[in-house]
C-alpha cells in the first residue's frame, strides 16, 4: 500500500486476515510506523523514487495509491506505469487518475493499453461503502476479482456453478 494513512490501518488488518502479505510505503515518518499496523506487515519510509528498489513484482503483487498527496501518488504512479503490476488502484476520485495520467502524457509517458489495463480508479467494488473499513473491504474484494479474473457480481446473477464439481468432488477410497 501506497499510504500510511488512518484509512489504510483496516486495508491492512483485512489483507492479514486474508492472508496476503503487506507493505505500507509513504514517505512521512510520523505515519509509517510499524506499531500502526498488524505484525508482519512491512513499514517503509521512503522518497517515491527509491520506494521500489527493494519490492520485486511478480503476478501476485498489486498496488494501492492512498497517501492523499497528489504529488506522492503522481511519482509512484510514474514508477509503477512501465512495470505492469496486476493492479494499480489509485484512492480517490476518477479525475483524479485521469489528472495524473495528462501529467504523465505531458512528460512522455503515454501508457498503452495494456498499461491501462491495470489501472483502477477509483479503487474499489461500488458496494457503497463509505466508513474506512467499507472502503478498505470494497478494494480487497476488487483486487481479488481482478486476481480471479472476475468482475465482482452478485454470485446470485451467475448462471454457473460456482465451484465445478471435479474440484469439489470426494475421491472414492476401497478400504480393506
């Protein structure tokens, strides 16, 4: 997570719960503090231009941008763009992200399509949610869609089994 702030507390308590591992980067020392978070999670103080040196990408790695300082999220945004993660869900509204991305065009950096497709702003399910914890639990649940490749509808709107039944399915054992 891009942010050490309040709203990102309950993001990170869920995220444990789930089992995924964390980190929380932001550049402000006053907020990044590990006694903030869950044990185990990660706490960097960090400048945007080294925040990446010591996370390595992979298909299970996904961002948030939370600090609530444009300029913080514009330069991660900048870091992150060529580097494809699964997801980049940028807090806060659309005009926001369509703001950052000008900015970024502006200096050269135009992202394709496929760059854009991990873009998400504003982050999250529209569930409705507007508490800290609503807001932390509408983007888990986007990001582990996207991970899925779901959408995140109803299960009562799937016409499909949920689970097929080859992977539900009780092996028979010959006892005796």
């Amino acid at each position: 997570m891009i942010g050490a702030g309040n709203d990102v507390v309950p993001l990170i308590s869920m995220a444990d719960i789930l089992g995924w591992q964390t980190t929380v980067i932001d550049g402000r020392a006053t907020h990044a503090k590990a006694e903030r978070f869950v044990p185990g999670c990660q706490v960097r103080v960090s400048k945007p231009e080294k925040a990446l040196d010591a996370i390595t990408l992979d298909d299970q790695t996904v961002f948030v941008l939370m600090t609530h300082n444009y300029n913080y999220d514009l330069a991660m945004l900048r870091a992150l763009i060529g580097r494809k993660p699964v997801y980049i869900g940028s807090l806060g509204p659309k005009k926001k992200l369509d703001r950052m991305l000008d900015e970024l065009k502006k200096e050269g950096l135009t992202p394709g399509d496929s760059e854009r497709s991990c873009l998400y702003g504003p982050s999250g399910l529209d569930i409705g949610a507007e508490t800290p914890e609503e807001i932390a639990l509408s983007i888990l649940a986007e990001i582990k869609a996207v991970m899925a490749g779901r959408t995140g509808q109803s299960l009562r709107n799937n016409r499909e089994v949920i689970h097929s039944r080859s992977a539900t399915a009780i092996e028979k054992v010959k006892l005796g």
